[in-house]
C-alpha cells in the first residue's frame, strides 16, 4: 500500500543540521609557505583558516581570541619554539588540537612535539592531500603522522632492553604498531588476532601509561623508556 507524502516530510526540521567547518589557526614564519596553506586547506569546503600567525606569542594571543579547532604548528618559530607553544597551549587547558608540520623528521623534533602534546606530525613536502587529511584527522582528536614519521616510532619500539615494568611480548608488539599509527583494525590484522583483542591490548597500555589516547600512550612510552629514541 502506497502512502501519500505530506508537506510534513519536507520540513527543514527534519534536515540534519550542516557540520560547522573546522577552523584552523596556521602559525608559520614564511608568509608565502601560510599563503600557499591557507589555499590548500580552504580549498576543502569542511576547513576555514580562521587566522595566521608568525611567531609564538601572536599565536597564543589568537588562540585566545579565536579558539580554532586546530592548530597548524610550525616546530621553529622566532621567538619560542613549536614544543614551547604547543606545552603552553596544555597548560592554558585549550580544547585546541595541535598538528605539527615541519621541514624536520629528524627524531629529536619528533620526539620534542609530541611530549609537548601535539596530535600529529607531518612533514611540509607531503601531498596536500595528506595534509588535508592530517588537518581532519586532528581535529577529530585522532593522531596522524607522515609516513616517514611512523617509520621513526616505529623503530623506537625495537630496543630489546626493556626496562623495569615493560609491557608484555604481546603488548610490545601492539604498542609498536601503535606507534606506526595502525588502527585496531589493521593492528588485528597484522598480528593475526581479533579486532576485540586489539581493542582490549590499546586499552590495557592506555591504562598502564596513564593515557587519554593513542597519541598519549606513544609519548609516554617514550618517557616510560619503552620506546628509546
């Protein structure tokens, strides 16, 4: 039986409600490096670059004033440093995500950003695509790192001196996988287990590392000495 469809179907009530765009803070000391970003991103309809920012202490006062969703952040900036901002913006309590793009994977610049509390790191020759996503990713509170950059914590999980306290050989391997940035997914996948089994081994090393996400639970294994760089 057919029914017939009433002016009620069509109200705008029952539309869903459009996404707010996700707005982004570039902070970078190379004008025509922001200008290029800036065109990347807004390129993308669900992104609007809300603000610029050359040094650090511009890019604390907009954060302030504009609270973005995202922070772009540049590892090296005039007067302070990308850890230095990004350890700021953790202690200030912002809600703001921070994605570290840089000309450095060197480990040290890694390692640096993410104690400090950044979300991802990717590299600035990466395809704007990659970028793209990176930006999207954040800003959903999940981690993202350039493919080099992975290689990099990957192979910080392969010291064979565990310390006092170490994870388990299963959750070693989990943890490493972690550090690649694999998804339970793909970690059940790799390993030959269930996706259910992944999920219980990440929540088990959240727990022991006191950590609140993915990212987290990587930087601190590093500071536990179970990742060396």
């Amino acid at each position: 039986m057919m029914h017939s469809m009433t002016q009620d179907a069509f109200e705008p009530t029952d539309l869903a409600e459009p996404k707010r765009p996700i707005s982004v803070l570039l902070a970078d000391d190379h004008p025509p490096f922001r200008i290029g970003m800036r065109t990347l991103l807004e390129q993308n309809p669900r992104i609007r670059v809300v603000g610029e920012a050359d040094t650090g202490a511009q890019t604390l006062q907009q954060l302030e004033r504009l609270l973005p969703d995202v922070l772009v952040l540049d590892c090296q900036l005039p007067d302070l440093d990308g850890p230095t901002v990004a350890r700021e913006v953790r202690r200030r309590q912002w809600r703001t995500s921070i994605l570290a793009l840089s000309a450095f994977d060197e480990l040290s610049y890694i390692r640096g950003m993410l104690i400090a509390g950044v979300q991802g790191y990717v590299l600035k020759n990466e395809a704007p695509g990659v970028i793209v996503a990176a930006v999207e990713a954040t800003a959903q509170g999940q981690s993202y790192f350039s493919a080099s950059v992975s290689q990099h914590l990957a192979r910080l999980a392969h010291d064979p001196n565990e310390p006092k306290g170490a994870p388990t050989e299963r959750e070693q391997a989990v943890l490493r996988l972690l550090a690649e940035g694999l998804t339970n997914a793909a970690i059940a996948q790799r390993l030959n287990i269930a996706e259910r089994t992944a999920a219980y081994h990440v929540e088990n090393l959240m727990a022991k590392l006191a950590a609140n996400n993915r990212t987290e639970a990587v930087v601190a294994a590093i500071r536990a000495g179970w990742l060396k760089v």
